[in-house]
C-alpha cells in the first residue's frame, strides 16, 4: 500500500460529474446542512449535530486526522457548482499489514436518488485500487440500510457476511451489521 499517495498531499479526485476534495470552514453551510438532518444518519454510528459551532469544530477534526494519517474525509462536489457540498466520503482503517481500507460515506438529503453516492465510491474504489495500491476496500452497513448496499454492489463489492452484535454505534447501541467487500483482483476483471 502506497499510503504516502493518501497523505503526502491531500488527493483531488475527479469524474465528468464529481469531484472529491477537501473540505473547508468556507463549506461550513454544507457540512451543517447534512450533520444537523436526523435523517441522514438513521443508519449510521453518527449522531447529528445541531449546533453549528460543534460542527465548524468537526472540520478541524478532519484536518487533524488527516495529519495524523488516521482518516482522509472527501467532501463530494458537482463538477457545475464546486462550492456545494453534496456529501462526505471517507477512508479509515488503514491496515498495512493487508494493504485492506474501510470506507464510509453519506449524501446532504438534497442529493439523494441521483446516483452521487454510487459514481463517489466507484472514484474512491478507483483511486485506491490504481494509485493507492489497497488490495481489500470494505464498507460496513446496518442492515436495514438498503440503498447503501446498492450502491456497494453497484460498485462490485460482495456481501460477506453479517456481523451479529459486533459494533456498538452511537445513538444506536450494539448492532448488527453487513460486511461488504472487494479485492484488487476482482476490480482489475472487472
């Protein structure tokens, strides 16, 4: 794993319809509007945030963990209007030892059903196979969370298995939760 393509400088990645950059205090607006709606984190271990000071505080956190090389957060924008935010997507967990990565993702409610979590992962999954050099992308997902699992199997993951009482969320308690994957040699056939 190429982990100094991740964190030597922050990566810009782009498709005809999105780009995948940084996020900053001047996407405050943005990053408010999806962490202050209850329902864009009904199936996630995130609990939304109300207070827009908490949340301006949060994009610092991002700041610092991408310094610690811990969790690279992309905000997802539209290649017509860089400036609006349409989600956040993630990769944590660095494994080393495997060359294996977790990613994560989430849409402003506005954004959702217009295929921009699918077309967000397959620029993630493409960038971390190719450039990164990960041999196994995971996500993990509650199981009522439907549309997810779409959009990881759209982008050729594999339904592994269920984890029963494996992670405890917040606001969630302890769950159950669906291991989705792919390898580097199941995306080079495909």
């Amino acid at each position: 794993m190429n982990i100094i393509r991740v964190f030597e400088q922050f990566p810009i990645l782009e498709s005809t319809d999105l780009v995948l950059k940084k996020i900053e205090t001047k996407h405050l607006e943005g990053v408010y509007e999806i962490y202050n709606n209850d329902q864009v984190f009904q199936y996630c271990g995130i609990i939304p945030k109300h207070n827009i000071e908490t949340v301006l505080s949060m994009i610092g956190h991002y700041e610092r963990d991408y310094n610690k090389r811990t969790r690279i957060k992309w905000g997802i924008f539209s290649t017509n209007e860089s400036d609006k935010l349409l989600g956040i997507i993630e990769a944590f967990d660095f494994n080393q030892k495997v060359d294996m990565v977790t990613l994560g993702y989430y849409l402003a409610e506005s954004s959702w059903g217009k295929g921009m979590a699918s077309q967000a992962v397959g620029l993630l999954v493409k960038f971390l196979f190719e450039q990164v050099n990960v041999n196994r992308i995971q996500a993990e997902v509650m199981l009522l969370n439907e549309v997810s699992k779409r959009v990881l199997l759209k982008n050729g993951f594999s339904k592994e298995g269920t984890l029963r009482q494996a992670a405890l969320w917040s606001g969630k308690g302890i769950i159950d939760l669906e291991v989705y994957g792919i390898l580097r040699e199941e995306y080079v056939k495909g």
